[in-house]
C-alpha cells in the first residue's frame, strides 16, 4: 500500500537523493506510520483495560508514542526539505537527523515509563484475563508491525535515511515486544506469577537499549562521520577518468543532511601541461561530480615536476619509509628547494587517526632515514590527518 502510494503520488521516486522526493517519500511514510500506530493504540487499550494486563496497557503506549514518532519524522522531512536560504546556506537537511533523535528519545522515555509501571505491577499483582480477543488484536498487531518494519527498512535503504531507519527498528522492536506481549498473557492460563509485570520489566531494558542505539546512529552525522568507502571510491572513479590527472588527495567530505554534500580535493597534473586546459579540465570534473554524486564540488589544483626523475626517485624513497612505519601513510606534495649547504625536500605526510606514534617522532624517523641515505637533502614534514 505505501510504495503504491508513493509511485503515484511522486513520480520522480527513482530519484531518490532530490531533496524533495526524499521529503514527499518520508512524508507519506510518516503518515502512514500515524495512522497504523493510532488504530493498534485504541486497540490495545481498549483490550488491556478490560484484561487488567500492564504488558498490553505498555504496548498500547508504545504505540502511542510510535504515531508521535511518525509525526516527528514526517515534519522533520518536511524541514530537511526546505531550500537554502540567507541564514542557513547549505540547506536544512540536518534536521532529518534531528528529527531522529527525537524518535530515539521518545523510545527511551517509553521504555522508562514502562518499566515503572511493570515494578508497580510486580510488588501490587493484579489478575490478567487471557481472551480471545486480546491474543487476537496482538496477532494483528504483529502483522501491522511486520508490515511497517518492512516499507521503511525499503524506503530508508532507498533514500538513505537515518529517522526512517530509527522508525524501521522502532517497528522491529515492537513486533519482539508484541510477542513477549502475547506469550506473557498466555502464560496466565498456567500459573499465578505476575508473569505480565516481569515481562514488562524485561520489555522496558529492551526499549530502552533500543532507543540509546538509535540516538546513537542519528547523532554520529551530526558530529560529523567519514564518508563510505563506495562514495570515496566514486569519486576518485570519476576525477582519474580524466587523463591529465595523475593522482588526487586531501579529500574532504562536508554532508550538510542527505543529498547536501560538498567535496573539496587536491588533483595533481603535470607542471608542463597547458593551463587553461589544465582548468577547463577542473571544471569538467567538478561537473562530473555534481552530476553523478549529486554533490557540490571544488578541486584544488597540485602542479607536479613530472620531468625531474631525480625528485621522483626521492619521492618513491620517502613514501616507501613512510609505509614501513605503517602501510596506510600517504605522501603529497613533493618539492625540492636547493641551498648552497643543503636542499629541502618539502611534503606533507597523511597519518591515520589511529596511529598512536607521536608526530613529531613520526616526522624525526623519516627525516633520520632520509638524511642517512642522502645527507646534504633535509626533510621538511608537514603532519595530515585523514578526513576520510
């Protein structure tokens, strides 16, 4: 029903990193969502109140609070949508992550309130009532929820959304809750135990890791995450497609929201090359990139002395140093400087966030291996960190 929805109401659906496709597909995810949440809440009540069950009771409010979910994802699309403006010019897209957040908060408050509730139960029991109609409504739920989970995993992976993906495990979550719902009013044919208030507490610790995993995912893009290695590796297709280019780094990702990417990179090109050819090659390239990778893109172009073999040569010898230290340490921007005592050999060398050598001893090794094979050529390191 939702993806007939969406392939009639948006028909440029195929399209799915256009910022306002994703918020007409996250829009009606959302309402949908309300209106499946707000008819399993006046369900489950209706039937906990009249079996005396907090587990039912518990799973009514966590439907509840999945339609104000829904709500908060379906404006949170319809901000991230907005366009640019004077005071926000890289778009609003992060608000759909904000958006998420708030759903992983309202799953913690859940869990929190549910689990109160189910130590009530359990120092006060009351009697629970196993009806036919109450394992019926829970069956059906389960199937709602199955259904739910299922168009917003696939809408999610689609668009690549995080709040959607927070409500997608939000659905899962429920349809395990559900269950443990079901089985606990079922086992009050068989015993006196406050099975249903012990099946709350347990449901409550469920909710809660939940909710704390998904604020995880929404607030690490907010901080600020490296891009995946199929997006890096996109772009570094799309730029060496180019032939005067002979290798690019410094490349930096800015993700402003879903679709509102900026790159920036460092393209190196032989020196001797043409240089209005060398720039209407940039621009192209800039181009390609926007165009593919649907991304604002700006490259910095890095002259190389492709004729000097003696540079080449010392080049070759520093980064073979470098990756005897560590393989993944990278060296750019290779220049000599002659002096009448000695010559500079200026770089910059790229270490890993995770290599826990200082960098001054990191700068001291390659210098002292350097100067032992070539002792009139000194080496002036500038130390990067990897954005990628």
């Amino acid at each position: 029903m939702v993806s007939l929805l969406i392939r009639k109401l948006v028909p440029d659906y195929k399209k799915p990193q256009n910022p306002e496709v994703r918020r007409s597909v996250g829009s009606i995810c959302g309402a949908c969502g309300i209106f499946f949440n707000i008819l399993l809440f006046i369900g489950k009540l209706i039937m906990g109140l009249l079996t005396h069950s907090i587990a039912i009771v518990g799973d009514a409010l966590n439907n509840l609070s999945d339609a104000g979910s829904s709500i908060i994802t379906m404006i949170g699309f319809r901000l991230a949508g907005k366009a640019p403006d004077a005071d926000h010019p890289f778009g609003h897209g992060r608000i759909e992550y904000i958006s998420g957040l708030l759903v992983s908060l309202l799953i913690c408050i859940m869990g929190f309130e549910l689990g109160k509730s189910s130590i009530e139960g359990i120092i006060h029991p009351t009697a629970v009532d196993c009806t036919i109609p109450a394992i019926a409504i829970l069956i059906a739920s389960l199937l709602v929820k199955a259904y739910m989970m299922y168009y917003n995993f696939h809408w999610a992976k689609i668009i690549d959304s995080a709040a959607m993906r927070a409500t997608a495990i939000d659905s899962r979550n429920d349809m395990i809750s559900t269950s443990v719902v079901l089985l606990a009013v079922i086992s009050t044919r068989f015993t006196d135990l406050p099975v249903d208030a012990y099946i709350g507490v347990a449901l409550a610790v469920f909710i809660l890791y939940s909710g704390i995993s998904a604020a995880r995912d929404t607030i690490e893009p907010l901080l600020g995450t490296p891009p995946s290695k199929e997006f890096l590796d996109k772009i570094e297709e799309i730029v060496m497609s180019h032939e005067p280019i002979s290798g690019i780094h410094d490349v930096v990702v800015h993700d402003y929201g879903p679709g509102r990417k900026m790159v920036s990179l460092h393209a190196e090109v032989s020196a001797f090359q043409d240089m209005f050819y060398i720039h209407d090659v940039i621009d192209n390239i800039e181009l390609d990139l926007a165009r593919e990778l649907d991304c604002e893109a700006v490259i910095h172009m890095d002259p190389i002395d492709t004729k000097n073999k003696d540079l080449m040569k010392l080049q070759d010898e520093a980064r073979s140093i470098a990756k005897a230290i560590d393989d993944r340490i990278t060296i750019h921007d290779f220049r000599m400087v002659p002096g009448e005592s000695h010559t500079n050999l200026i770089f910059d060398m790229v270490v890993p966030h995770d290599i826990n050598t200082p960098e001054k001893e990191l700068v001291q090794t390659v210098r002292e291996k350097m100067l032992k094979e070539h002792p009139h050529y000194y080496c002036v390191i500038k130390i990067d960190r990897s954005y990628v």
